[in-house]
C-alpha cells in the first residue's frame, strides 16, 4: 500500500493515527504534554485489545499508524505488536526514549519485527541544550547513536524537533545537524502550552513566521522533507512563497528528496480532521494537546467515533471556526492549531495565537480580549 497514492476523505477516516501504548517513560521533558512518569499505568490497553485496535486501523486503511508514548520500548509486547501490524498491512511507525533502554539491538529487533521509521527527537544542536529540555544526561549522545543503528539496517529515520523559547536560538545549528544526518523527514513541532509544557515558553507569532521562512528555504536545498505539527499555518506561508514566486517568473523547484515510503499527508490535516490520537487506556482524541474524547475504543470502534462524533465533525467543519481563523481565505488548508487555540483561549474553535497573517476584508472585533468558548456550540467537549 503506497500511502501517498490513497484519496483521503478526511470525514471518513483519517491519515494519522497514533497510539500512546504507555505514558511511562524515564526522561522528564519540559513540554512533555502527558506528564509522563516511570511506571505503566495498569489500565493500559492490552495486547489483545491492541490487537484488535491495529486490525481497524488495517480495516480503515489508515496509511500512518504511529506508536508513541511515554516510551513504547517499556511495553513488554512492543516486537509483537510491530510484528502483527507489519502482518495485516499496516505500516508502523515508533517513536522511542532515547534512555538506556535504547539499544542497538532494540533498533535491529524493531527493524527485523517490520518497523517502517523510527523517529527520534532531538531539540537541540548538542547535549547541553538537549539533555536540559529532556531531563536527562546522556539522551543527545544515545540520540545520535540511535540514527547511526537505523542507518546500519536500512531503517529510515524520522527527528522530531519541538520549538519552543528554549532552543529556538539553536535552530540554525540543529537544521545543520541535521544535514549532516541520513534521515527521511524533518517533523518540527510547535510548542502548545499543556502537559508539562508552559505558555511563557511558547514563541510569538512573529517568531513563528521567521521560523517559517527558515525551514521554506531549507525544504529547498535539503535531501530530506520537512513537516510541522501544530503549525498548520505553515502550508500558508508556503502557498503565499509559492504564489510569490510564480508573480516573479521565478522557480522554487526544490531538490530531489529521500524516498519517503510513509508517506505525506494531504493539505488540511488538523486536529481531528485527519488525525486521531488514541490514549493508553482507549479514550479517542483529536490530538495528543487537544484534552477532549470523542469516546473509548473499549466501548466503541474508532471507526465510529472518528465518522460520527460531534467533537470530530465539528471540528472537521472550518465554518465553525472563529476570529481570525473564521475569516481566513487559507481555512480549509490551515485552520490553525485547534489545540493551541484552546490551551491559551478555552476555546478549541478560537483563532490560532500564534498566527501573523490577517485576511482580506478581516476586522478585528472592538472587544481586544479572545473569543471564549460557548458551550452553545461545542457542548460536547468536556475535557
């Protein structure tokens, strides 16, 4: 299955679904957003009810299923669970610790168990900024030794980078280091202020488009791709780049990138539409940052949950959003990050926060303080 080649009707099933098999975990990150702690939750899904879990993902054709955590390796079942995904067609996806648990042959068992990409995070350009925003010594070391081990048995490697006003002076160093690594995809994130993560270390909206126009230029001269996560406003920014450039008879003709055998998500992909985060104990989630449950795959099938909840419709529908984003001639490319919106508002229907542009025609209502939200609309969130 060639996930790119799929025709993705995002109010029928989505093109992302990750799962936290665990929220324990030994690093003690700064913005992690689930708390995590050492110990596994006795109420996690089991390897039956995972199972069953990865068999509707197969049913579904969800092109990415993503195992994430906490750290996934603290599942005694992990191997089997990649095992029998990787047997019923689903391509996997793990996003691992970089903690002594870590190891050359964990990386060579999950490659021979079927693994598709392993993703690893790196939030800074060496092991003093890194080690400090995940909370542990030594995690930049065993994070550059576990894209070395990916590399040894062919196993294509994702970096995950969160910004935030921590290491967003670093971003120049670790976009070099990361020309230097032999990875597949670049996935920067947005910090949102939830978890362990805190609004004071969230970057300005203007700090957002500069970190925009750093990684347009670098999707143009890099070998690998690059996507963000939770700055939906970037396909914006590379809309108007791309306008722009066509008015100046110019070319942004990027060059040839690594073969990306996951795949790349249509344009829209958003909190809820497209995209579904499953906890460790079953609750459905529009997001890993977004607290509301559309339900509980014990109870029901994500199948159903993700078509007919009122929380995933709503937010599928851009005519619900307000503010800024209500206006926007980029909605139903962007929306804005729903779960920001709702971390610094209330309001998961709120404007983005952290967005510069403004839209045609927009004006900006008297009344300066955000929309708040009115449970007349989404009474069915109830975090």
């Amino acid at each position: 299955m060639k996930p790119e080649n799929l025709a993705i009707d995002f109010s029928e099933r989505p093109y992302i679904v990750i799962w936290e098999v665990t929220q324990a975990c030994d690093l003690a990150c700064v913005h992690c957003r689930a708390c995590a702690q050492p110990r596994r939750d006795p109420f996690e899904l089991s390897t039956a009810e995972g199972k069953r879990l990865i068999d509707e993902i197969a049913a579904m054709r969800v092109p990415v299923f993503v195992l994430t955590g906490g750290d996934p390796i603290k599942r005694p079942d992990l191997f089997e669970l990649v095992e029998y995904a990787n047997q019923v067609g689903v391509r996997v996806s793990l996003t691992p610790s970089a903690t002594p648990l870590l190891t050359r042959e964990v990386v060579h068992r999950l490659k021979a168990s079927g693994l598709a990409r392993l993703a690893v995070s790196l939030d800074g350009s060496n092991a003093l900024v890194h080690d400090a925003f995940r909370g542990m010594s030594g995690s930049f070391d065993r994070t550059m030794e576990a894209i070395e081990w990916a590399n040894e048995v062919g196993l294509p490697v994702q970096i995950n980078t969160t910004f935030s006003r921590r290491n967003v002076e670093d971003f120049a160093e670790i976009a070099s280091l990361m020309e230097r690594k032999k990875i597949a995809l670049w996935s920067v994130f947005f910090l949102v202020p939830t978890g362990r993560g805190k609004s004071s270390d969230l970057l300005s909206a203007q700090e957002f488009e500069d970190i925009f126009s750093k990684l347009h230029d670098l999707s143009l001269r890099a070998p690998f791709h690059i996507k963000t996560t939770e700055a939906q406003h970037y396909r914006r920014y590379v809309l108007q780049q791309q306008v722009a450039s066509r008015r100046r008879g110019e070319s942004l003709a990027a060059r040839d990138k690594v073969e990306d055998t996951i795949g790349r998500a249509p344009r829209g992909l958003n909190d809820g539409k497209g995209f579904v985060f499953v906890s460790h104990t079953g609750e459905v989630f529009p997001s890993g940052f977004l607290p509301f449950s559309g339900g509980n795959i014990r109870s029901d099938s994500l199948n159903r949950i993700y078509r007919e909840s009122p929380l995933f419709q709503q937010l599928r529908d851009p005519d619900q959003l307000g503010g800024k984003c209500g206006a926007c001639e980029f909605r139903h490319i962007c929306g804005g990050s729903r779960a920001r919106a709702f971390a610094m508002t209330g309001d998961p229907l709120a404007e983005e926060p952290c967005c510069a542009y403004v839209p045609k025609n927009y004006v900006a209502p008297d009344d300066p303080l955000p929309m708040q939200w009115k449970p007349r609309s989404l009474h069915v969130l109830q975090p």
